[in-house]
C-alpha cells in the first residue's frame, strides 16, 4: 500500500489490516502486524491511506 493512494474497504480488507476503533481521531485506524495506517474517508466507499506508523509509537 502506498500513502496518497486511494482504496476501497475491500481493498483494506483484502490486505489483512483490522478495523481498530480509536477515540478522538476522525480517520479510520487499521493494525496489521507492528503497522498502524490511517485512512481519510473520500466517499463512502474510498479512503486515502495518508500515514502509515510503528504500532507501538502509536498505543505510547
């Protein structure tokens, strides 16, 4: 996956990341293994991956 680009949750999905609910952040936050990457939502049905960080700076 590549940060600015656009993906479809099926998409999302189909590269193993988990939905992880997280409070006072207006993007969608998904884990896969020691990665944590945030979406922007375009539509309904597309997000822009904008960061992509360490796990364990992000749970600090």
């Amino acid at each position: 996956m590549e940060i600015n680009e656009v993906y479809t949750i099926k998409e999302i999905q189909e590269q193993g990341l988990t939905e992880r609910c997280i409070k006072d952040i207006q993007a969608k936050v998904y884990l896969n293994g020691t990665k944590v990457y945030f979406f922007e939502p375009i539509s309904n049905q597309a997000f822009r991956l904008y960061s992509i960080i360490n796990k364990r700076s992000f749970f600090l």
